[in-house]
C-alpha cells in the first residue's frame, strides 16, 4: 500500500469535529495574567514517539526539569521506555502511535519522534496533518521523496519543526559560516567531509541473509518496530541501535552523520540541488567472478561525490565529497595533520581560491589554513544569532518557538533540514544505484550499470540518465502502513 492510500488508521478522521479546534490551540502568555505567574499553558504538552537511545536526551532536554510537560508516550519496544514510564507515571503508555495520537491528540501540543529512521515520516506526517509541532531526529526521513513532503508540510499545516541536528543550534556552525561568507578563504571549490562512522555491524551478512531468526521478546511488538519495512523474522542484530546499518530501517553512516557534518557547507555555501553525485564503495570479493553485495546491509565504507552549480565570479561548479568507513581525503598543503584530523568524529575542510578553512564535528574550532598567511586575521561575527545553551539548547529552542506560534525561527526547521537531507540521501541513492546489478548473459556473475555518474533533476526529484535509481527516491510501504 502506497503512502497516499488510506492505512488502518483514518487520519483525516482527526480533523473532523473538535479535533480540528484542538489542534488550532493557542498558549496564552503568562503576562496576560500577571507579573511572574506561570500559567499551564505556559508549559508545552508533549508527546514522545521513541524512549529510548537518543531519546533520552531528547526528552530530558524538552521536559527541562518540569519546565514543560510529558503528556504522552510512545515505544513498541517496552524495555526501552522503562526509565521514562517510571519518571512520568501519570503520562499514558502506548506501543501504537496511530492509537496515541487518536486518544491524546486533545492534550498534547507537540510530538518528539525518536524512532529508526524507517519510521521517521509516517509519524511526523500524522501528527502534523493534526496541527502538532514536531521536532524529528536525524535524518528527517528514509527517502528523499519523504523529506520533501515533510517540507511541504511544515509549510501547510502551519507547525513549528526542528531536526535533532543540535549542531545546527552550535556556536562554531555560526562562526564557520561567517567565515566562509565574509570570504576569507576567497569563492570555495571543494567541500571535504569524513567520519568515523560507521561503529555498528555494516558490510557483513544479515541475519536475514544468514537465514537466521530469534524468538520475539515479550516486550517487544515487533510487527510494529518493522511499521513500513517489509517483513522479516525477528533478531536481536536489528535493535536498539544496530538498525542504522540495515538498508530497510536505516540510513548508514551516511544518514547518521551526514546531517551533523554536511549541514556546515550546505549553510555556510547556501547549497541547493546537487546536480550529479557518484560513489564508490568498499567491498569483499568471495571468488573471482562472485562479489559479495549489500542488498541487506550497507557497505562497511564509501566515498560520494556531489556537485552543485556554480557560484560567484569562477565559473566553477562546487564539489562536496563524503568519506566514512575510515577513508579519509588527502591532507592539503600547508595544513597540520594533527589539527585536521586529530578529531575522532570526523572533520571538514572548505578548500577555496585563496586558503584552506578546516573545523570539526557542528562546526567546532575553526581554523585558517596556511596559518601564516592568516596571521593576525579579524574574524567576522557570526550573522544568526547565537542560541541560548548552544547544542544542548536545541530541544528548548524548538519548545519556546512551539509556544510562539508558525514562523518563529529555529535552527533546523524542516524548510531548512528537508533540503540538507534530500543532499545528504542522494549519496545513498547513488551507493545503492552503485551496488545494482543484472546478471551477466553467460550467466558468471554479475554487471553493474548503476557505477556512473548519475544526473540529478532537482525540482522533479528524478535521476535523468539512469532509470533504475530512481527506486531509490521513494520507496513502497509494507501493506497496512
């Protein structure tokens, strides 16, 4: 069943009648009621959609101490949610989404997905077509196709959205792009951007692939963990975290941290569309004629390489490379090894016509390459305003922006990190349009037409010279999702 076909749960049922005027809520401010008192709707009625993992922050940081509410929660997983079930007892537990958000919606105001990335969508859809604010791990989806829905959303339902990008929020995201911007390194060319990842199982077989399966745990609703992802027996490979590396739930190194590294270039150089991407992989070869391929997993490493138009007075197209898998770009002349890649995480280097600038993880520690011909350099203030708490004020900007109504800025609006995760999932588009293949005519193993480079239609959201990649800018919906 495709996404616009009806699923089990009618969510247009929910704008019919009073749910309508619930989701049209307006917080009324304390002043309205006097100099220091603190009004219940002063507080953001939250749910949580995922318990565990990276939730845990999530949550501590949006709840603030009892700044805010936890109305609701959500976890198909009941191990995961223990710690919070247990903190706010009086919040509703349910395992189905869907039924949250048809029992709760009259008494939340936002919702906090922290789900795999499979899931990511078809939750924020449903509570947006409420009227519900959303704030959304990273990456904002599974597929392109979803982050620009998501985008397109945001804008008509009128909610306020934040991907869990904290960097975005960062001090030294503001500083690298007032660096850029100001021109210090003159027109950039060549974006490098690495990391360590990934530190999960990627580029071995899949239990699936094994044919291996476990008994289901008690506390797990393991038809409901799989939602859109096509069937398959339970393991305990899959869960909490080691989705990530598993083509049906996640998104790879790439989608885990893409949308921290490449966020930096893609504001500091107000990148748009790419206009062609390639990759290539790393892989085992387990005889002469057969590879070992990664229909399951995703491939233990990978370098892609995404061009966009060109700006200012060159001429020339800019490239953007990505590395993971402990590949890594060659160190330019006249900068410190230690410095460019002393940082576990990973690093970017912007390389333009007069210098070199490298920083690290959200932007951090900026730095001027060749030092000696940037002694003494003023450094421009950075244009966006700082946030309050930096990175770990990212939940609580998005809180107080919720409160404010539509339009309040924060860092990661989906208006800004629905693009950002359209170029961060080409590079998979293309890693899995590189590991396509057909058998060959003598029936020895394989061809593999997909290893070009592939041209990209922005606005139509189509490869033009390549028919079969295009399966991989939307992807179909297990039956009843």
């Amino acid at each position: 069943m495709t996404h616009e076909k009806k699923t089990s749960l009618n969510r247009r049922a929910f704008l019919q009648g009073s749910t309508l005027a619930v989701a049209a809520f307006t917080i009324v401010p304390r002043h309205v009621l006097g100099k220091g008192y603190l009004a219940p709707s002063d507080k953001l009625n939250i749910a949580a959609v995922g318990c565990g993992g990276k939730a845990d922050v999530n949550i501590r940081l949006a709840y603030n101490g009892g700044t805010d509410n936890i109305v609701a929660l959500c976890d198909v997983d009941d191990r995961q949610a223990k710690k919070y079930r247990t903190q706010f007892e009086k919040a509703p537990y349910y395992r189905d989404f869907r039924v949250m958000l048809e029992k709760e919606a009259k008494n939340m105001d936002a919702v906090i997905i922290t789900t795999p990335d499979h899931m990511h969508y078809p939750v924020a859809i449903a509570a947006m077509e409420l009227g519900k604010h959303v704030y959304c791990e990273k990456p904002l989806t599974k597929d392109i196709w979803e982050a620009r829905k998501l985008t397109e959303a945001a804008q008509k339902y009128r909610v306020v959205t934040q991907m869990g990008n904290q960097g975005s929020s960062g001090d030294g995201t503001r500083q690298t792009e007032a660096m850029v911007q100001a021109g210090l390194i003159g027109e950039v060319h060549t974006v490098e951007v690495w990391t360590d990842r990934p530190v999960w199982p990627q580029g071995v077989k899949s239990p699936k692939d094994r044919g291996e399966s476990q008994p289901i745990p008690p506390e797990v609703d393991w038809n409901l963990w799989l939602g859109t992802a096509p069937q398959r027996p339970y393991h305990e490979a899959y869960m909490p975290f080691r989705w990530r590396g598993y083509w049906d739930f996640g998104t790879g190194a790439l989608g885990d941290m893409g949308c921290h590294f490449m966020d930096v270039p893609f504001r500091a150089l107000r990148l748009g569309y790419p206009t062609s991407v390639e990759c290539s992989v790393g892989s085992v070869y387990a005889d002469f004629f057969q590879e070992a391929f990664f229909d399951d997993v995703c491939p233990p490493s990978s370098s892609i390489h995404l061009r966009f138009p060109a700006q200012g007075t060159s001429g020339k197209e800019i490239r953007l490379n990505w590395y993971d898998g402990g590949i890594r770009p060659a160190l330019p002349d006249g900068c410190n090894y230690q410095q460019v890649f002393g940082s576990k995480d990973g690093g970017i280097l912007f390389i333009g016509t007069k210098g070199i600038l490298s920083a690290e993880l959200f932007g951090a520690n900026p730095r001027l390459w060749p030092e000696a011909t940037f002694k003494g350099t003023s450094l421009p203030k950075p244009a966006r305003a700082l946030v309050e708490g930096g990175t770990e004020g990212h939940q609580q900007q998005w809180v107080k922006a919720c409160k404010k109504g539509f339009g309040t800025y924060t860092s990661s609006s989906f208006d800004q990190s629905g693009p950002l995760t359209e170029t961060v999932l080409m590079g998979n588009l293309a890693v899995r349009s590189y590991l396509y293949r057909e058998p060959q005519a003598n029936g020895r193993g394989y061809q593999f037409p997909g290893r070009q480079k592939l041209l990209w239609d922005g606005p139509t959201m189509k490869i033009t010279n390549f028919a079969p990649a295009n399966q991989f800018v939307k992807r179909e919906y297990r039956t009843g999702w």
